[in-house]
C-alpha cells in the first residue's frame, strides 16, 4: 500500500520500505529474494495508506523511517507518525502525536540549519511540520481543506522550500517555513479529485515541473 526507497549507507545498494498492514518490509529492489528487515509496528497498529517518507539522522547520518499509522484503543482511534531505523529494525525511535489521518508525508530541510523536517498532511484540514529527530509539538501548522499527496521542490530564485500539496481539485504551493496563505494555487479541474504529485526539472531550463495524478468524478 505505500513505498518508500533509500541508500544503506555501509554499501551504498537501494533499498526500498513496503508498508502493509502492521508491517513494513525492507528489501534488496535489485537482487531481490526475502526481506532484509521485518519492522513490526504494532498489532493494533495499521501503517496508512500511502504515508511514509525518509530522511537522514542528520547526527549520524543512517536513514530514519516516517509511518503515518492508525491504532484502536478504549473506544477510540489514535493517530500519529512513527519514526523508525529502517536498517536495524526494531521499536519506534519516536513517536509524533498527529491526531488526525495522515494522508501524506513530506520531508525537506530547514534552510537555515540544514536539519531535516517533516510535513504531515492529514484529514483535518491542517498540515503540521515537525522536527523528526528531536520530537515535540508542531513548529508549524499550516491550513488546508485536506491533503491527498505532498511534494517539496525549491524555489529555483531564492532556493527556499516550497511544499506542493494535492487538495481536492486545486494544489497549493506553500511556504513551509514561514507559513501563511498559499503563494500559488492551481486549479487541476473542475470534478478532479487528485491523488498522486511528482516533482522534476525542465531539462532544458532547469526549472521545477510538477505532475498531478488524479480521478474524475460526478458532482450528479
């Protein structure tokens, strides 16, 4: 239901996070075979659709693990994002208390200290970024209706981050740094639900290009 790919660091090979129900598998995308490491996230836990991201331990370096996960519990259901060593496995290294569905992980760095930060676009109708590596509460909480995919592209004239979120039939363009109303919104189309972004460069130009993957619906 979600993928996720990074460098093992020791060798330098690809790897790529498969997340399915309460397990997210690390495995060898180019020799294959069995997984490499088993993460089990919780027998009440259920690792949601389409929400991880990695980053790097800016301290250490090794590549750390985003889950957005879903849990059960006296009557209620909890929602946070897990943050996990992908090479050794075991427990959850921290635990971010997001309280809503997370739709979409997004990872960018601080561009005045190069630590790395996440975006967590959930059904609330808020995008919180956070610190992965320290924890804590939101450093920032940005408006939105509700967040179906994310991707962080940089400004190519000031080299700021800029975070594109998928929000129904429009995509926004936010400052995640600064926060504040959208800088751009493109309207995808009138009965387009979008789902799916990606980021790339012109080749010719250099300049950012975004791709929008979405349905058509009926209003009827």
């Amino acid at each position: 239901e979600c993928l996720a790919t990074f460098v093992d660091p020791a060798t330098g090979e690809p790897r790529v996070a498969c997340a399915s129900g309460n397990e997210v598998k690390i495995y060898d995308p180019v020799a294959g075979g069995a997984a490499l490491v088993v993460i089990d996230v919780g027998s009440s836990l259920v690792v949601n659709r389409e929400s991880m991201a990695v980053f790097n331990d800016p301290a250490t370096g090794e590549p750390r693990l985003a889950c957005g996960c879903s849990y059960s519990g006296s009557g209620n259901i909890y929602y946070d994002v897990r943050i996990f060593d992908p090479l050794a496995g075991g427990e959850a290294l921290l635990v971010l208390d997001v309280g809503s569905w997370v739709y979409a992980l997004a990872v960018f760095a601080d561009p005045e200290t190069g630590a790395p930060r996440l975006a967590c676009g959930t059904a609330r109708g808020k995008i919180y970024i956070f610190n992965p590596i320290s924890g804590g509460d939101a450093l920032l909480v940005l408006t939105d209706r509700y967040t179906r995919a994310m991707e962080v592209f940089e400004d190519p004239a000031t080299g700021a981050p800029r975070l594109a979120c998928a929000s129904g039939e429009k995509v926004l363009v936010l400052d995640p740094v600064a926060g504040g109303e959208a800088l751009l919104v493109l309207d995808i189309g009138s009965e387009v639900e979008t789902w799916a972004l990606a980021v790339f460069r012109d080749p010719a130009t250099g300049a950012p290009r975004l791709a929008c993957g979405g349905d058509s619906y009926s209003r009827g």
